[in-house]
C-alpha cells in the first residue's frame, strides 16, 4: 500500500513514545509524520512568526510557491479560501498550535483520523493500519453490509469501515488545537469552481486544466506510461503524455475479448510521434477471478473492498510490463465516466416541472437507446416522484420483507434500475435475515439524518465521484505493491470542478458521447477517437474467468467464506448463481463481483495485527515539531 500518516499530540499525550510506521519514511521537518510507498513529497516551511509548515503527499503535489500560498490561508484562518490545489494530494500543514490535515475531492487521497483516550489524534489516507493500532483490525457490521449491499452509495459520509475510525467528507478538514479535534469547512477562490459554467467555458477550462494536470505528472519523471484503450478517456491522457516526450503506451487484449478496442488503439498510437506502442496479449492466467483461490490469495493487500481484485491478473501483467520498461508512473482513464457524463437529468426536468426539457430529452434518449420516449417518461416519472427520505423507506420495507428465492434472483440483473437516490444490488437478497433488518434500520437513521437532496443528477454526481474515488485509491495501494505510482488526471479537484461547474444536461447530451471533453480535446486527440460511438466491454474475459474459475469460487463464497461467519451473506443462493457460471448463462455480475472483493478483503485482514503496520519506537517521546530558528 501507499499511506501517509501522522499524530498530533494531546495535552496528555505530549511525552508518551509513539509507534510508527513499519518502512516509514519521516516527512522532512515533521516530528510526527510519515509516509509508506511510492508517493511523492513537497514541503514547505513558512515564513510568518513562530514555527509552521505544510506537506503535500500524493501523486501530483502543488508547487513550493503553491504550497507558501496555502500555509498562508491556513494560518489566517481562512480555509474556505484557500487556493486552488492542482493534482491530487492530501495537505497537512503544522504551527506550533494546530495541526490541519486536508483530503482531495474524490477520495483518492482521503482523510481517516482516531482519537485516542489520552487526546492524541492519529490522522491517515488509510484507515486499516489506524484501526490497527488497537488490534486486529474488525470492520463495523453495519457498515460492512451498506457496502456490500449499496456500493455505489455513501450513506454516511463521516464513517468508514472500522468502528473506531471516522473519515473527513469532501469538503472539510481535520482541525487539531488546543486538545480538541473538529471537522471545518473548505473553499477556494479560483474561477474553476463557479457554481455554474457554460459548455464553451467548460470546454476552455477543462483543456487548460487537463493539460496542465498531465503535464506536471510528465514533469516528475522522463519515464512514463499510459494505458491506451482505444477509448476517448484514456486515449486522450496518452496523447497529452505523448505530446510532452516518451511514453509508454500500452494496450491489452486477448481472445475473449469481442470489441474494436485494438483497432482504434492502434490508429490512435500512430497519430502519437512520442508514443511506443506496446500491445499485451493475455490469456489464461489473465483471466477474470484468477488467483482468487481461497487457499491463495495471489492479490497483494488493499485499504478497503477493491474492485480491482477480480482483474488484478491483467492489471498486474500490464503495470510489470511498463516496470519493466522503466516507467515511474502510469496513467489510467478511470474517473473520466464519472465526471464527463451525468445521469437523472430527464428526472429532475420532470421534478421540476419542466415537461417540454424533458420530453425533448426523453425523446433524444430513446433515439440512441432505440426504446420509447414513453417508458423512459414513465420510469423517469416514477423517479421523480420519490424523495431520498420516501425511497429510504420503501427500501427499509423490502429489506425486512422476505428476500427474493435464490432461483428468482439467479438470473436477475445486479438490481438498482428502478431506484433514484439508492440503488441495491441484488446480494441484498442474499443477506440473511438479522442482517436485512440491521441494514434496513442504518438506511432509515443515516437518510434521515442527512440534508434532503432536491436534485438526483448532483446527487448522482457526488456518490459517483466517491465510488470512482474510493476504486482508484484502492487499485493505487495495489499497484504500489509493483512499484508503479497510478496516475488519475480526471480526478484532480481542479480537473473535478470543472467538469461538476457545468451542468448535468449539458454534459448528458443524448447522441453526443462526452461533449465536454470531445470540444476540448478537437485539433489534439486524433479525430477518429473523438468521433467513435462504440465503447468495449470486457464481458468475454469475464465469463471466461467465471467458467474456469467457478469451482475455485464457490469454495471462496461458500460455507466456509467470511461473509457467512460474519451473518452477512447466505452462501446457498450465492451458490445457485455461481452455478450458472460455468455453461456461461446471464447472473447479476455486479453483485458477484462486490461480493468477491469483500470476501478477498476480511480474509486479508486475518492476517493483520498492528505489528502488520506499526514498530514500537520507545525510546522518542514525540510532541508537535519544535521550532528552530531560521537564519535571516
């Protein structure tokens, strides 16, 4: 994994040794903070009166003279105008008074912090190894379930999945002064998080801003790569790496694989004067669900739940392939689904009354998914009608009713269409009944406890920023494992606030696939990728995987799994859906999918205990850094 961590002491806590990090590296000019794994480090030393500095940890950090410009709000007090951050990192800034620790927008470098009983506050981009420093860590059962049940949505933004460790929301950060530790709100001052952009604005902004998030990753390192698609995200981040000298672009395929992927990636490389083209041709052993056999888990550790566990055999021959090539840092399109695209506008038209929007969008809508205008109106009306507080109460209600047979949820798909605010995957059928009643109660008490929505698309955009988020965190803590820093641009907050200031219908056009981006990126993506409709899918592989490895994951979710030791999962309709993998028939893979990643997860976690993560360090007595005086 890759973490960054710290402690600030309480007052009394200021003489008691703490542990630190096993292969920590002490971040330069802190006493009490440290960094683990391939990340990247810039500090900054103020030059105000009495002592105070500030990190930035991550893959893109800011600037010295950015970095001056943020110490300077902070110690001013003024975190809600604070400037812009560029890249994705998370900030901690340090005085003689006050630790101040700030995550970024999506999540990639979030924020988790304790408090122990003697008033220290420990603080960490990883909650495991804080849950660790009083033992095996034990996630939360409840909230285990919200995960495994509603990935896509955070029902409560101040909890993680430790018990004892809280999160800091987007938006807010981490104030530790005179013995007390509280959340604050976060602003910036910059054009580029306007409330609203128009398309042309957007369109100018997120080029600016694209460019410039590729180009200061391209400065940290000559030796670089990029995953190359054929995709418009991703072919886009390989040609502004390429633009700017070598990169190591690199495609993958196999045999299973039936999508147009490789032709457009192809054609796209030779518009790329910078790019070596690389083409990796999987096969068996990179097959979906591959080394997931419950005796041998050949996945290295993640932080939390990790998608990226099911196809970390293909994600790994990729990434040891760039090593190999001497790249020190690789770029992945991830995100740009999230932020380029919107969805609930036809909804929120009909919510707010504007019947002739939404027909016209229902209309457009229908042309390019070549269903009626009527059932997208119907179904967009039936959305429209619910409240987040009303669909939390029908979902309480058909948790603790009875679960669907295990034959009729086989088949099904992974569930959630015909929800607005909270989609369920159809594993909710697969829960037990205890655990249906414990998840219906913190899906009533946190909806209830919220701020009220009044529009599904932001909603949608903010839980999907968090989803994608949480998934690149995640897959960078795997990747940090080969050596290989993992390069997101479409989630950088500036990046995020451009693309969120416009508004949802006009980045959502129907017949026109990302308008943001395709404007943005005309005379510099090579027009072939800009004009491609289709997208490719990895449905082949997967079936495949699931056929060759069915009997390997049914012994992973079965009896024996920890989902059911915990009460989370009933393994006999899990059964029954695996039972269809093998001859290749339709199953709900979202729900397997998650499944797999959580079963994969609390097996690693056994294995864990705070020796895992910390050493005892009894000989430092560790308080806030002490002030040394600078020479005039």
């Amino acid at each position: 994994m890759r973490w960054a961590a710290g402690f600030r002491a309480g007052p009394d806590t200021s003489g008691t040794p703490v542990p630190t990090p096993v292969a920590g590296e002490a971040i330069p000019g802190f006493a009490v903070a440290w960094t683990v794994g391939p990340v990247l480090v810039r500090t900054v030393e103020g030059d105000g009166p009495g002592p105070s500095r500030i990190a930035a940890v991550g893959d893109c950090p800011p600037t010295h003279d950015e970095l001056a410009a943020t110490l300077h709000a902070i110690q001013a007090g003024q975190l809600d105008r604070m400037p812009e951050r560029p890249g994705s990192c998370l900030l901690v800034a340090e005085t003689r008074d006050r630790t101040v620790v700030v995550g970024d927008r999506a999540g990639v470098w979030p924020v988790f912090y304790r408090t122990d009983v003697d008033g220290g506050v420990w603080w960490s981009n990883a909650a495991t190894p804080l849950a660790a420093l009083s033992g095996p860590p034990i996630p939360e059962l409840r909230a285990l379930a919200a995960r495994t049940a509603l990935p896509d949505v955070v029902l409560d933004p101040h909890a993680g999945l430790f018990p004892q460790v809280a999160r800091v929301p987007p938006g807010m950060a981490l104030l530790c002064e005179r013995g007390s530790t509280r959340l604050v709100h976060t602003g910036t001052t910059t054009r580029a998080h306007a409330e609203h952009l128009t398309l042309p604005e957007g369109t100018r902004l997120l080029r600016t801003r694209l460019t410039e998030a590729v180009d200061r990753r391209v400065r940290s390192t000559p030796l670089r790569s990029a995953d190359l698609s054929g995709g418009l995200d991703s072919t886009t981040l390989a040609h502004l790496s390429a633009r700017a000298g070598k990169t190591h672009a690199i495609t993958y395929t196999d045999e299973w694989l039936r999508n147009d992927d490789l032709p457009y990636a192809t054609a796209a490389a030779d518009e790329m004067p910078g790019a070596v083209h690389h083409v990796v041709t999987g096969d068996r052993s990179t097959l979906h669900y591959t080394g997931l056999g419950p005796e041998h888990l050949d996945v290295p550790a993640s932080d939390a739940p990790s998608p990226t566990v099911v196809l970390w055999a293909m994600k790994a021959k990729v990434l040891g392939a760039m090593a190999a090539h001497g790249s020190r840092g690789h770029f992945v399109g991830t995100g740009g689904d999230t932020v380029l695209t919107a969805s609930g506008v036809l909804t929120d038209a009909l919510r707010a009354g504007r019947r002739r929007q939404a027909a016209a969008a229902a209309r457009a809508a229908a042309r390019v998914t070549h269903t009626s205008a009527w059932s997208l109106w119907r179904a967009a009306r039936s959305k429209a009608a619910l409240t987040l507080i009303v669909e939390a109460g029908h979902l309480a209600d058909r948790l603790r009713g009875p679960a669907a047979p295990a034959a009729a949820t086989a088949h099904r798909g992974t569930g959630g269409a015909d929800a607005a605010w909270l989609p369920v995957q159809t594993v909710a059928d697969w829960m037990p009944r205890p655990t249906r009643d414990l998840l219906a109660d913190h899906v009533t008490d946190t909806c209830r406890s919220r701020e009220q929505p009044n529009c599904l698309a932001p909603w949608r955009d903010a839980h999907g920023l968090a989803r994608v988020g949480d998934d690149v965190a995640q897959y960078a803590h795997l990747a940090a494992s080969l050596g290989m820093p993992l390069w997101a641009p479409y989630l950088d907050d500036e990046v995020v606030a451009v693309c969120f200031g416009v508004p949802p219908q006009e980045r959502h056009v129907p017949g026109a696939y990302k308008p943001l981006l395709t404007r943005a990126m005309r005379g510099i993506v090579a027009d072939p990728v800009l004009d491609r409709r289709t997208k490719g899918t990895f449905g082949g592989p997967v079936y495949a995987g699931l056929a060759e490895h069915s009997a390997a994951l049914t012994e992973l979710l079965g009896t024996g799994s920890r989902l059911a030791r915990l009460g989370l999962v009933d393994p006999a309709p899990v059964a029954a859906v695996l039972r269809r993998a093998a001859p290749g028939l339709p199953l709900p893979l979202g729900s397997v999918h998650n499944l797999v990643a959580v079963e994969v997860w609390l097996r690693q976690l056994e294995s864990q205990s705070r020796s895992t993560w910390w050493k005892e360090n009894r000989s430092r007595a560790l308080g806030p850094a002490p002030h040394r005086a600078r020479r005039p």
